[in-house]
C-alpha cells in the first residue's frame, strides 16, 4: 500500500479523490446486485447478517474503546480522542502540515482480512456477494458518502475562492492523504463479515485468531463506530449516526 503514495501525490493530485468517491468499481449499484437466496451460510455467518441490522444504532462508547484496547493489546493502547462529525475529525486532520500527513503512511490499526483464494468462479461469486450483501445492511455506501463530504466540501471551496492553482493542488493532496489515514468502520464490517465465511469455509474454527481479528472489526462497527483515522499520536474516532 505504500508503494509509489508520495509520487501518487505529487503527480496525480487532481485524481486523488477518485478513491474517496461513491463509485469505487467495487461492484454494481445495490439495486442491480442480486444476492442468491438459496446459499446457506455458516450459522456464524448468519449470525452477523442478523447484528449487522441492529449495528450501530447507538453509539457504546465504554465497549467500543474496550474493543480498541482488544485489539492494540499487541502494541500498545493509543490514545483515543473522540470527535462529533466526520467534518470535525477532517477539520481537525487539516491542521496539519501535508508534509507531516505524508509522514503518517497509511490506516493499518484494524486488521485487514487475510488474502482468500477462491477454489472456483462459484466461491469467488459467493463471497463477493456476500460482501455486498453486508455492506448493504450496514449501510457501507451512506457511510461513505458522509466521510466523502468534507473533503469534496473543502475542494470546492478552494475551487470557489478562486484560489490559486498551487493551493488547490495542496486542498486535494491533503484530502487525499486524510482518506490513507481513515477506516470506514462499515465498510470493513462487510469485508469482515465476507472474511468470516471464507475462513469457515476453509476449515478454521470459530475460535480461530483470524476470526477473532475480523470479529472485533464487526463489533467496533456494530457498537457504534463509524471511522477512524490513526495519527503518531491519537485514534481519532466518530460515532455513527442512525
């Protein structure tokens, strides 16, 4: 994921916000993609379909930094600094430096699923079905939008001040470097969820490790996280909204 980052920043600025918009090529509208009915999931599987309809409707704060505390148990609790909005957290973000938001590299502090290798076109399709399946439930795509907003808000604001042509380049770098440093916590519930199913497909046990890690990325969704953006010094985290 580093690789070529800073040159895909300073050659590319004015492209840099297609990773942040709504038609990310990652599949269909959610009114064109047909999810097969007649698949049975593992119960655990199942399980989640059904949480992930209730998630995030309030916000537990005390679970969710307990969750956080879970999952940096191998490095160490970061500091966690709660903040209202996604326009506060990028408002909070834009203080900094590009230079030093370049510094920062990328979101890795919740574990991302391990790579699945489909056994043929048919897994493959379940599991992606599966994956959009659950990003619909939990609302991956209104989500997203709503971590989008700030930094399209920011661009056009430049744009509309007339600004000149090197601090627009710097508004839409900055944006771009704010979305390496965020996780859209229904999003990687939905890849999480997908993972889940993988895994048990393929032999692992309920109780696995990889399990787990994806199980906690669920339930800081599920909880009522909404993102996350990771700094040298603080998670910067926002509640979702309903």
């Amino acid at each position: 994921m580093e690789i070529g980052r800073r040159e895909l920043l300073a050659g590319a600025a004015s492209l840099s916000l297609a990773r942040l918009a709504p038609s990310q090529g990652e599949g269909p509208p959610a009114n064109e993609m047909r999810v097969s009915t007649d698949h049975r999931w593992h119960p655990l599987t199942s399980s989640l379909l059904d949480r992930a309809g209730r998630a995030g409707q309030r916000l537990d704060r005390p679970r969710v930094e307990r969750i956080i505390d879970e999952v940096s148990e191998e490095h160490g609790r970061p500091v966690i600094k709660w903040l209202e909005s996604p326009a506060r957290a990028f408002e909070h973000l834009s203080r900094y430096p590009l230079g030093d938001l370049m510094q920062m590299g990328t979101a890795r502090f919740w574990t991302v699923p391990p790579l699945f290798t489909a056994t043929d076109d048919d897994a493959a399709e379940r599991s992606f079905e599966l994956y959009w399946h659950a990003a619909q439930i939990l609302k991956a795509e209104e989500h997203d939008r709503a971590l989008m907003a700030p930094k399209l808000i920011a661009k056009e604001q430049a744009i509309a001040a007339q600004s000149r042509p090197e601090a627009i380049f710097e508004v839409r770098a900055v944006a771009a470097q704010i979305g390496w440093l965020e996780t859209s916590l229904s999003a990687a519930a939905a890849k999480a969820v997908s993972a889940i199913e993988d895994l048990l497909s393929a032999g692992h046990g309920e109780d696995s490790l990889a399990i787990y890690h994806q199980s906690k990325v669920f339930e800081a969704c599920e909880h009522g996280l909404l993102a996350t953006w990771e700094t040298p010094d603080v998670l910067i985290c926002v509640p979702g909204f309903t």
